[in-house]
C-alpha cells in the first residue's frame, strides 16, 4: 500500500487511466498529528511542507501496479522472467559486469549445492541495472567490489510494518490519508505511522521505526502493537479484522550515504526514496531544466521539491560574490552611471512566491497563479543570464575576465566547501 504520484505514469504512459491502471482511490484529504499517550493534537495543512501535501495523488496497491506496469512492458517486448531471482552476478574478461544469472534452484545455506539443484541461466546485456530495493544482495556485491562506498557517509535503514484491514463502513473514509508522529517511540527512537483508506472498506495501517534508535531494548514490532491501542487507533480498527500483513527495509540516509551509483557495466538503482533521487539530481545536474527532468521524471513531486531546494542552495553558494560585486557596481556607479542592485528582483520574486506556495493556506486557484509567476521568475532569471553574456565585452577585457572568473569560483569553492562538509 502507498500513496502515488502518477507524475511518472503521466510521462511514460499518458493514456494509463483509459488502460485500466489500478489507481483507483484519489487522496481527498490529508491529515497530520503528534500523538501523546492519551490523546493527540492535529496539526493544521498550512505549516506542512509540499511533500506531505497529497492533493492529485492516488492510494494505491504496489502489487497491483507492478503487476499492470508488468503487462505494458510486455506489450512493448520486454521479456519478464517472474518466480527467478538473480543470484550472482557475470562478469566479462575486463572486469565489468555483463549480466547475471537467473532461475538457480537448490542451493543449501552455504552456496553448496544440495540434491535438488537446478542450475540456472546466464542473462547478459549492454548493461545491467540492479533495482533489487534495501540492502539487495548483488547491490552488496557490487558496492564491494568497485568501493562504492568509499568517501560517503555509512548507509542508514529503517523498519516498516504494514497491516490491512477491514473496518466498520460507518468509520470508514475512502481518500483519507493520515501520518502521525510521536507517541509511542519518544525521544529515543525517529519515526512515524501511516493510515490510508482504500476502497472496499479497507485500510493500509503502517508503522516506521528508524533502526539507529538508542534503546537496545526496544522492539519496533511492539511499539506497533502500542501504537494500534492508542485511542484514536483502537476506536478505528474496534470491530474490524486483519486480513495481511508485511514488512521490509526502508532507506534512510540521505544523499550523504548513497553510494557511488554506477560502475563498469552496472548501475545501482536499488532502494532510492524521492528524497535521495532529488538530493542527487540537485547536487549533480547543472541546468535548472535538467535539475526539473531529473528530479520530477525520476522521483516525483517530493524529488522536484528537494532537487530545486538543493539547487538552490548551491545557487546561494555565490551570494558572497554577488554581494561583492555589486556593492563594487554601486560604489563606481556601474556602466554608465547605473546603480546595480544588491539583490536582482527575480531573487526576491522567486523566495516570496515560494514561501508563499509553501506555508500560506491558498487556496487551489491562487497556488495555480502564484506557481506559474514562480515558473515566469525562474525562466526569466535563466534568459536574464544568457542575455547578460556578451562576447565582444569579453574579448575586450582580455585576460582579465578569465583571472577574475577564476578568483570568483575559488572563493565560491572556499566558502562553499565547509557547508557541504557539514551538511
């Protein structure tokens, strides 16, 4: 069960509503609390950030998509092998990874074979992307082999727990998305839980726990049975039944602790979340178009959200060249007696409307106009900059436009340096 932004459906497939994709139950409403033992305290949608705002989005069963995403592949000739895992990796005479191997049956603990073995087959190609999810084997593998690892922070996991049931139709509310934080793991341990009705009077309960909690006693399986007794939970699911249940690993680290993504032959795809896939489109695109197509394409509106923020941080990395200069500009009076701003106007435009989009209750009407002046901001700032070039001036300088080009990114790597390092 998850909530799902069908941005990345709408570019690969725009017709997916007319081919009967499974996304069936759209987010009505969204709701946030901080739970006490006893009660709980509703925080109002205003101060909530984008990414926990789910209007246009859909609750979905993954199941079910990946099995409908499954049959368009097919449709289009890709081969899927279902019921095979991959269970090594092949590698070609100079080292790179050339495909793995699939379909391999009765191997005992140890990698001995048993009585029963059935050898697999070999599935080579041009390349091989491994998108195995948290912690996957041939990802391990992989990270091993090249050091993948090396110069990043230690990965970091989390636990999550998941339950459907069935409920009361009287309590039940199709499109209702609510995530909770606090109660009961306290201060010693991160996490939160999720509660989505789906249709057919059923509801996704799931609970996360992130494993770098203090107390070596704690048990994330209990605080989630703690949790389906507080009040507000307990009056829910009274009278209900509890039809499935699951678990799995959950990434958490950042973009500090993501791997090195690609090495000779092979790329890691495994257990991306749309915050790390937009920290790594921000951090190494250059063009805010490409920052855009890699963020949103890849990870959503979550991704979009992060990758421009970090963007923009490393926009703002030249704020002590900008201010620099143009205090220089104003004090000579600029080209032709000009006085430059400090800050350009479509700075200020942008920030504004930003914070506008993100912590004033507007209503849909004016978050539409006040995004597409954002939009008409950014891409004026973005002509702004290709228009400000001018070839003649430079070759007019000479030597000096290139010196000084060189000092400014030498201080914007001094200065910058030490913030990235902390973050």
């Amino acid at each position: 069960g998850a909530v799902l932004d069908p941005c990345g459906l709408d570019a690969l497939i725009p017709d997916w509503k007319e081919k009967g994709a499974p996304l069936n139950v759209p987010v009505k409403d969204d709701n946030f609390y901080m739970l006490g033992e006893a009660g709980d305290v509703r925080i109002p949608n205003f101060p909530m950030p984008p990414l926990m705002n789910n209007h246009g989005n859909y609750i979905v069963s993954m199941g079910n998509v990946c099995r409908w995403m499954a049959e368009q592949a097919e449709e289009l000739g890709v081969e899927i092998f279902p019921g095979m895992a991959c269970s090594e990796l092949v590698y070609g005479e100079n080292g790179e990874v050339k495909g793995v191997v699939a379909g391999e049956f009765g191997k005992e603990a140890d990698g001995s074979h048993g009585p029963n073995y059935e050898p697999g087959m070999e599935l080579h190609g041009k390349y091989v992307f491994i998108a195995e999810g948290v912690r996957g084997s041939l990802a391990k593998q992989v990270i091993a082999k090249y050091d993948l690892q090396k110069g990043h922070c230690p990965q970091k996991f989390g636990i999550g727990m998941k339950e459907i049931w069935e409920i009361d139709p009287a309590k039940h509310k199709e499109g209702s998305v609510t995530h909770t934080m606090g109660w009961p793991l306290g201060s010693n341990a991160g996490g939160g839980s999720f509660i989505y009705h789906i249709e057919n009077n059923q509801v996704y309960v799931g609970f996360v726990v992130h494993l770098n909690y203090k107390n070596p006693h704690l048990f994330p399986y209990m605080e989630f049975q703690r949790f389906k007794h507080h009040p507000m939970v307990a009056e829910l699911l009274e009278g209900g039944k509890r039809v499935a249940y699951g678990a799995r690993a959950i990434t958490e680290g950042g973009y500090q602790s993501m791997p090195k993504m690609v090495a000779p032959g092979v790329a890691l795809l495994a257990g991306l979340d749309p915050v790390q896939v937009g920290a790594w489109a921000g951090a190494s695109t250059h063009e805010v178009g490409q920052v855009v197509v890699a963020g949103g394409l890849a990870g959503g509106g979550t991704a979009l959200s992060v990758a421009v923020l970090v963007k923009l941080g490393r926009v703002l990395l030249l704020a002590p060249v900008v201010a620099v200069l143009g205090w220089q500009a104003r004090r000579g009076g600029g080209e032709q007696g000009e006085r430059a701003p400090l800050v350009p106007g479509f700075v200020v435009a942008f920030v504004l409307l930003a914070v506008a989009r993100t912590w004033l209750p507007l209503p849909d009407l004016l978050l539409t106009v006040a995004g597409g002046a954002q939009d008409l901001a950014l891409a004026v700032a973005m002509a702004a900059l290709g228009c400000a070039l001018r070839p003649r001036v430079l070759g007019a300088v000479g030597g000096r436009g290139l010196a000084l080009a060189a000092c400014s990114t030498l201080l914007v790597v001094l200065l910058g340096a030490p913030v990235v390092l902390a973050a």
